[in-house]
C-alpha cells in the first residue's frame, strides 16, 4: 500500500507516519509513505527525523490547494489520510481567512485529485469541536454540527464535503472526529506544551476565564492507532468519534502541570476569557468501539507524566519554534 499523508510533518500526522513506519499497525505492514506538507509554522521536519533514512518514505513540500502538484502526486496512491489542517482557534478568531483557504478549499482539492486519479481509500481527519457544546452526556456520530469558532466552522465545511462525495460519487470515505490530543512533538502554542514549557522555565501560564471549560483528552498514540483502525477496517461514508476517556476541567488540568512540574499557582495568570469559548466537550465512541475494537490504552497520568519528560529532556526541539514563531502572536 502507498499511503499520501497530508500535514504528515504536524503533531498527529508525524506520529502516524512514525507508527506506520515501523509496523505498529495491522494491516500496513510495509506500507511506503508519502509526506505532502506545506512546513506552515507548525510544521516541522525534525518532528519526521525519526524515519527520514526510511526507504518507505518520501517527502514533498507542497500546499494542498495546488492542483497541478496533486496530480503529479496521486498516482500510484493507494489512500489518502487528510491530516492538513489550521486548527488553532485563537488564530481563526484573530483571521478566519486561511482556515477557509486551507481546511475547506484545501480538502475539495484532495476529494477531486482523488476522483481524477480513481482513488482507492480516502481519511479524512476532523475533531470534536464541529459538534459545539455539550452540558450533559456524550455527542454521537449523528448529532447536529454546530460549531462555535471560525476554524470548528470551517472544518464542519470539510466534513460535510468529504461526506458529499462519497453520497455523490461513491467515494470510499471515512471522516474521523477526535477530543484534545497530547502527546510528544506538539508544537507549543497548544495548553498542554504551552503550559509545560512555560512553567518548566519559571515562566507565568495564561488561564481562561474561570478554567471551568472540560476537555476530554486523547494521547496522540491512542488517536493515530485508531486511524489506522479506521483507514484498515472503517466502512465508506461512516464517520468515528475518537476519544481519551479523560475529561478534565481546565482547572483540574493546570493543577495536574503544576504538580508535575513542581511548581504552583502563583504561576498562573487568569486571563480574559476566548470569544464563544465552548464549556464542555464529550464524545461516545461506542461506535468504533463495536466496529473496530478501538480502546484509549494510554492512562491519563502516564502519558501526561512522559510528556513532561519530553519536554523537559527535548528543549532543543521546541525552543527554537518558540523562539521563532512567539507563539504565534
């Protein structure tokens, strides 16, 4: 199989690429990977370093809303797995445009370079946050959209493209929506990375409002091991949540950084809260539970302890994008 990564060189896609890379998943064994990534500022080569002397990878620096490349590219690939993405909210709160550009225009031009080539297999990624806000339960996969931020907007756009051409063309989707991923190599504007680099350096951490909002966090191990579940087993037209199992409120997560990192609240500053910041995000993943025996097996705990670790034994990897990018402002 011949597998065409899209964002490969991001946070969840390289660990994909690292994972399939070495065998982790049943059912790509051996499997040659293709890497397509634009290296925005969140993308990064060193985090694909791991197997660059691979002789089943290669990499192409390119933009998915480019058309001509997409072409040069698709055949000869087997399925598509639709990493690429502008994900961070506070940037499309700040400029809504390039989540358009990018998330929405970005994935037709992958569905139709799919059809042009006659693709067999197409993933596509998306995230818990087209479902809006829950107070009680759990969404499932059927429950209305309705995202509150101008990047959930925009990857609800995509999800409901992705959908649209396998209802119209019959094309072998899956769309997988996942909660808050952690984990090694996440760039550093995120909470968790954010939060750990800061407070490991005696630096000062921002929190939200009351830092009553919930997330449900899912180790990036756990979320790409699913993936492959899916892309190996999902069936067409089906979406999948994927989730953690570990809901925390932003309080109780800062409380955990703190004690993991020594230090203590005289660290956190409370800042004014993000517009249409959403309360509380659960999904049921009893679905790809049933179908494809999918279970988070990372412990909550563990994985936040390595993660600190990483961070901690890995400075030469993030202080340079913290340096360069300052976060993003």
């Amino acid at each position: 199989m011949r597998i065409l990564v899209t964002g490969g060189a991001g946070f969840i896609g390289s660990n994909f690429v690292r994972r399939v890379l070495a065998d982790s998943y049943p059912g790509l064994e051996g499997a040659e990977v293709v890497v397509l990534d634009a290296l925005t500022y969140s993308g990064n080569l060193e985090n694909l370093a791991p197997v660059s002397d691979s002789a089943r990878y290669s990499f192409v620096h390119g933009d998915i809303r480019d058309r001509a490349l997409l072409d040069e590219l698709f055949p000869g690939i087997d399925a598509v797995v639709h990493f690429a993405a502008e994900s961070h909210v506070d940037r499309s709160v700040d400029d809504a445009s390039i989540f358009v550009e990018t998330n929405v225009l970005g994935t037709q031009q992958l569905l139709d370079a799919g059809l042009r080539s006659g693709l067999a297999r197409f993933v596509h990624v998306s995230t818990d946050e087209v479902y809006g806000t829950i107070a009680d339960g759990s969404w499932r996969e059927d429950h209305l959209l309705e995202p509150n931020s101008p990047y959930s907007a925009s990857k609800a756009g995509s999800d409901l493209l992705v959908r649209s051409y396998h209802r119209t063309h019959g094309m072998n989707v899956s769309i997988t929506r996942c909660s808050n991923n952690y984990g090694p190599y996440h760039f550093p504007e995120k909470v968790i990375p954010l939060f750990v680099t800061n407070l490991i350096d005696g630096e000062h951490v921002p929190l939200y409002g009351s830092g009553e909002n919930i997330r449900d966090w899912l180790h990036v191990d756990d979320h790409t091991r699913a993936i492959a579940l899916v892309l190996v087993g999902g069936r067409p037209g089906e979406i999948y949540n994927i989730g953690g199992g570990t809901e925390l409120s932003n309080v109780e997560l800062t409380n955990l950084l703190l004690d993991a990192t020594g230090t203590d609240w005289s660290f956190v500053d409370h800042v004014e809260d993000r517009k249409g910041h959403d309360l509380r995000y659960s999904v049921d993943c009893s679905k790809i539970s049933r179908e494809l025996g999918y279970e988070p097996l990372v412990p909550f705990e563990q994985g936040l302890g390595d993660v600190v670790s990483w961070y901690r034994n890995n400075r030469a990897w993030w202080e340079p994008l913290k340096a360069r990018a300052a976060l993003g402002r």
